[in-house]
C-alpha cells in the first residue's frame, strides 16, 4: 500500500515537470505601452515569423514602473518568473547592470554588431567588454503647440514655426493665456521630463565625469529660474501622475506641451485633434553657453535576462528582427516610425522612407519625422550614472516646493535637492 | 489522569498530524523569513551585492530625515483620520440603527461596500476625481464653493487631506458594522429608563451609548492604528509615489521603495521594518492595555 502510494506521488511530479522540460517556440516580453513600445515588439515579432513560422511571442503589457519592481523581485529570488525580454528605461540601465551583473545576457558575445546602433544609447548599456541590450528608440524633443489655440489667441501658427528662445516662448504663452485661457504648457509635478530637456538642450549634466552629484551649475539654475517663471505667469498647467498628464493632453487643458517624438502615439490617439498639432524646436536657454534648440528625452532598450526560459530563442529573434539590416527589417523600421513615432536607433534604418514623409495628422501636414531626426543629429549625450533615479526623485521634489514658495530661492532648492539624494543614496 | 504522565497531551500523534500541515507553512513563511531578516539587518545591499555594515543601518535611520517624515505622516494619519473615521462611524452606526426603518439594510451594504472593493480600484478612482479638472473640483466650482479649482494633488496639504479623505471613505463602514453589532448588545431598558427621567436624545448618546462601546471603539481603534501603520496603496497611487515632494510619504511606502524601486537596498528596508514592527507594537501594547482597564471597570 505504502509502496503504492509513493509510485503515484513521484507519478505526479514527473507530471509536473514534463510540461516545464518541454521545449517552447514562446518569446515573452515585458513592456508598458500598447501604442508604442508594444506595437513595435508586435511589429518585429511579424519580420521574425515570416522566416521562422512557428515563432510565438507573448507581448505583457506591465506599467514602466512595475517592470521594474517585478524584475528586481525576480532576480532577487534567484531568477523566478523573469521574462525573456524586457524594455528598461535608458536611464535605469546603469543602475540595473551595476546591481545586478550576471543578470542579463552580453548581446555583443552573442554577436550582435554594436557599430549599427547609435552610439550614445550603446554606452549606457556597455559593461567591460560586454553590451548588454538592444537600443529601441530616441527621444527627439520638441515644444508641441495646439495651432487652433494659437488661432483663436489671433496669432499666426506659421510665424512661431521656428527656433525659439524660452522668452520668446513665454511671450507666446502669455498671449495664448489673455486671449483664450489656456496656459501655454501641460506640465507634470511629479516628473522629471521638463527640467531634463532643458538641461540637455544646453549639453547639461546633472552628474560630473566621476559620477558624482553635480547639479549646483548655471544650466540648472537658469532652468529652474524659467520654470518658476512660466508657473508665476500660470502659464503651467500642472498636473499629478503620468495618467492625469496624459488626459490633461488630449481633454484641451492646455495649448501645448515639451516632449519627445514617442508622444505621437499619445496626441494621435485623440482623433478629434487631427490637423491642430504642431511641433516647433525646443526652446533654447538663452546666455548660456552651449545652449541649443534640441534635446532628448526618454528611450528605452530591450534587454535580455539571463535566466529568462528561451533566452537562445530570445537573441536568435533580436537578431533576425531589431538588430538585421534585412529589406523586412529595414521596413519594420520605417512601418514604426510613421505607425508610432518611434524612431529607432538602428542607423542603416535611418533612410526610410517615412522619414521624410509627411503626416495629415499634424497642422499643415507637418514633415515631423524629419524635423525630429534634424534637431536630433546635435544632441549631446546625458550622463545617467547609477543614481539618476534618485537624483531626478530629489530635483523634482525641490522642484515643485521651489514653485509653492515653501522653498525662497533656487540655491536653497538646490541644497534641498542634495539633501534628500544624500540621504536615500546613503554612501 | 496521572497515570499518562503530565506531557502526555504533548504526545498526542494525531494532534501532531492534525496541525503538520499548519507548522510546515509557518515554519516555511513564518518563521523562517524572521530569522532570515535578523542576519539582513546587518547588510547593506545594493542589488546582487552586499556587505555587513553591522549596526550601521540603524545610524543610517537615525540621519534619514525622509524616514523620519514617513514615519511622522503615519502619526498624522493616525491623530487625525482615526478619530475622524471612528466618529463617523458611531454616528452612522447611532442613525441605522434607530432612525432608518426599512432602508436600514440598503443603506448598510452602501457603507460597507467601499472597504471589499480593491485598494488599487480605490486609489485610481480618488485620483481620477481629485484631478484638477477633476468631478469634485467642477462640483465645488459649479456649487460656487470655490473660485480657483483646488490642486488636491499637487500640494502638500492638500494631498494630505485627499489621503485622509479616501481612507475615511473607505473604512467608515467598515468600523460601523462593529458598531451596530455593539448597539444591538445595550439594552433598550436603559434608554426607556434615561427617558423617564427626561435625558435628551444627544445626552443619551453621550452618556449611554458611547461609554457602553468603549470597548468596541476601543477594538476599532486598535485594528485601524495598526492599519495605518501599514498604510500603502493610497500614498504609492493616489498621491503617486508619496508626492507631492514626499509630502504623504509613509514608513511602509519608503521601504518598499528601498528595497524594490530605487536601490534595491533589503537590508536598510528591512532594518526600518523592524523599527515600524517596533513603533506598531508599542501602540497595540498600550491601547490593549487601556481596553483591558476599561473592561474592567465595566
């Protein structure tokens, strides 16, 4: 009887392993956005199914956030439940390789040509002599204005489709508001974007070379000097949670606002504004050196966990799809550019067709593919560091208390920002 | 009885069998985690990475302003919402029970059903309607209560009163439920006879029905500060990530965010685990005390 018993428990794990020693033909990848980064995944995965029908690929959508909250539980716990793939904001790619080293797989060992990808977003994710993920794509900003508003304020749209200073810009805002109401600038409290595109449009680092914090410079206090500005003369209008910012957008609160080229997915998923956006350069900080009419925001790459269930199958598919110069691929590239404004990083993709194209979504079917990929070519690269995250959790907090008066000057906002990065950072 | 020896009951094979099942899993996930943490306190952890700091997690709390804030809002929330919460309740409890006749059920399932929804569900909802351009802010603009739309979110008092406000919404009914169970349990004796001898309806509450649930109040109150201590999903969703500029950041929020979001630090979180576990225990030690006198007295 007893013997019995233990034949059918060791029956039922054997049962239970089968299925987990089985091999699957299934990628699965983690990312966050159903406009963006997963129709282009989607996208891809059809180039690497036309040369290898049996492909599968299982796309979850996981807020950006919770990504990595979910990848650090996994890897925590010895590699349990981690995905294939996942999409890792560029700036947290530092931080993620130097926390956990044997943790993703070194693409460039697994022969990948690194020489076809953008250089800056090749850097963040270089190790030694290892690469360690797959760019996606560029965050080529731009000041968004809503040229209805404009008219309405009786200006002309045409005469501000130009390289404009912040003074020019807060001009235009100051009119818009008198004349309709509407401030100028959709802005989120609680993020980083805007005090960030500012700093890079000037080739400003929050860091020193060395990796220390070093955020007490003119850039910095010139920007947040325009920042407090446009949000005394309400030219803000402010908002909490990437959710309420988006909805802030597309529900008319305000004329415009600074962001990169992937908020096309965003503003195209209102119809009803079909023909009333613009995108005009980024505004330049005006008396500092090295200030400029370009800047980046955002971007992300695909990196692949080392203890993910088909990482082979994993690489195999980046190969054949993000990483191949194959006519399929190349015009995968271009079908997500104008699909989604994702602009890839693959250089030999960069002569598309669509990058020139122009989009009827946009006033005056604004060429905005071009125009992105024109300011890009002159952006400096940002330095991220390990802590960026906690830097840019510190700034924007100083940031917002700065703005309500709780924190008088720009040097104590400062202070306050170094404070609390000291103090969560602890080293 | 003597005759099986006085650590018989100890030998009981099918009682050991009846509980096994029950001992593996607290050993696995109970005891087991416990004694884990006491050798994590010791370490700082970055990622995959870490090395023994000894006491040095506790120095490091003790300099750790943002902590010390986190914790200090979860003060606040207590001296405040609770009280708020509890008052609520007794009044609602007081109404249902005597005032609404056939509705009494209705009414009871609207009160209670904020607290089995989802905490999640809750957050997002609040967010939604506390936006700027938000269902509230255009109700009181309308109503010609305010002028200016009020940035529930985006400032640090505020955020605070929305935090206080959802956590009212959603455990009022929760609380009232005991509450009527209380009220059932007073004799209506005493009420006739408080009105024979002429006591207001008000004078009943207070001198009748009040001191006659101190003891409930008092499980209420116990349950809801250890609740607060561990106070979460609201700060992390509604007021994202403990803003504005860490203004609802709590204890539990902060360490979830050492440990998971922004250094992957288990030891420091755990360290400050203890010391919430610490300050939550005091908290429950005293207020059992306090029941247990009120009891008494009874």
């Amino acid at each position: 009887m007893k013997r019995g018993l233990a034949i059918v428990f060791a029956l039922i794990l054997v049962l239970a392993l089968v299925p987990g020693l089985a091999a699957q033909k299934k990628v699965t990848v983690w990312c966050w956005d159903p406009a963006f980064n997963i129709y282009s995944m989607k996208q891809a995965a059809a180039v690497y199914a036309k040369s290898h029908p049996d492909f599968q690929l299982d796309v979850v959508e996981i807020p950006d956030a919770e990504i990595t909250t979910k990848i650090t539980a996994g890897l925590q716990a010895g590699g349990q439940g981690l995905p294939d793939i996942y999409l890792c904001q560029d700036f947290r790619l530092e931080q993620t390789l130097q926390d956990y080293p044997k943790g993703f797989v070194d693409l460039k060992a697994a022969g990948i040509d690194f020489a076809k990808f953008a250089a800056y977003k090749v850097g963040p994710m270089t190790v030694g002599k290892g690469v360690y993920g797959i760019p996606f794509d560029t965050g080529s900003t731009g000041l968004w204005l809503r040229a209805d508003y404009l008219k309405a304020a009786g200006l002309k749209p045409e005469s501000y489709q130009k390289a404009m200073t912040w003074s020019e810009v807060m001009k235009l805002g100051e009119i818009v508001k008198a004349k309709t109401g509407k401030p100028l600038i959709a802005y989120e409290n609680d993020s980083f974007d805007t005090l960030r595109i500012m700093v890079q449009s000037a080739g400003g680092q929050f860091f020193d070379d060395k990796g220390n914090l070093a955020i007490r410079t003119d850039v910095v206090k010139k920007s947040l000097e325009i920042l407090k500005q446009c949000y005394d003369k309400g030219l803000f209008y402010t908002s909490e949670g990437w959710g309420n910012w988006v909805s802030s957008i597309n529900n008319d609160q305000a004329a415009g606002f600074l962001n990169a080229i992937w908020m096309i997915g965003t503003v195209k998923s209102k119809p009803e504004n079909k023909g009333k956006w613009m995108v005009v350069p980024t505004p330049k900080l005006e008396g500092i050196k090295g200030a400029s009419n370009a800047s980046n925001n955002g971007g992300s790459s695909w990196l692949v966990c080392a203890q993910g269930p088909n990482k082979d199958l994993a690489i195999d598919f980046l190969k054949g799809s993000w990483a191949s110069s194959s006519p399929d691929a190349l015009e995968f590239y271009n079908t997500i550019l104008k699909g989604c404004g994702a602009m890839g990083t693959f250089l030999p993709s960069q002569k598309g067709s669509n990058y020139t194209a122009k989009d009827e979504f946009f006033y005056g079917n604004q060429a905005v593919y071009k125009d992105f990929a024109a300011w890009m070519a002159n952006v400096p690269a940002l330095r991220y560091t390990p802590n960026y995250q906690t830097m840019r959790t510190a700034l924007f907090n100083a940031t917002l208390l700065y703005f309500q008066g709780k924190i008088k000057t720009i040097d104590e906002a400062i202070t306050a920002a170094e404070n609390e990065y000291k103090q969560t950072v602890s080293q | 009885m003597n005759k099986r020896g006085p650590y018989y009951r100890y030998l009981n094979r099918f009682g050991w069998l009846c509980v096994a099942p029950a001992m593996v899993f607290f050993t696995c996930f109970m005891l087991y985690p416990i004694l884990s943490s006491l050798y994590y306190v010791t370490r700082k952890w970055r990622g995959a990475t870490d090395s023994f700091v000894g006491l040095g997690n506790f120095v490091r709390m003790a300099n750790d302003r943002i902590f010390q804030q986190a914790v200090g809002h979860n003060f606040v929330y207590m001296a405040i919402q609770i009280p708020l919460m509890i008052f609520l309740a007794l009044i609602l409890a007081v109404i249902l029970n005597q005032g609404i006749g056939r509705l009494r059920g209705v009414f009871r399932t609207v009160f209670f059903l904020p607290c089995v929804t989802s905490l999640v569900a809750c957050a997002v909802l609040f967010k939604i309607l506390l936006q700027t351009n938000g269902l509230l802010n255009n109700l009181l603009i309308s109503g010609l209560i305010l002028k200016e739309p009020i940035s529930w979110l985006g400032t640090p008092f505020w955020a605070n009163v929305a935090i206080i406000l959802a956590m009212t919404w959603r455990w009022t009914g929760y609380n009232m439920v005991f509450f009527l169970v209380g009220l059932q349990n007073i004799d209506t004796e005493i009420y006739e006879a408080a009105e024979v001898d002429g006591a207001t309806k008000r004078l009943q509450f207070f001198k009748i029905t009040m001191p006659l649930l101190v003891p409930v109040i008092l499980f209420s109150a116990v349950t809801s500060t250890s609740g607060t201590m561990q106070l979460f999903d609201e700060p992390n969703i509604l007021t994202t990530q403990g803003g504005p500029a860490n203004a609802t950041m709590t204890a539990s929020l902060y360490i979830y965010r050492q440990a998971f979001v922004i250094n992957s630090d288990f030891g420091y979180a755990t360290a400050m685990s203890y010391v919430v576990v610490l300050i939550a225990g005091v908290f429950a030690y005293a207020q059992m005390r306090l029941l247990g006198n009120k009891e008494r007295k009874l």
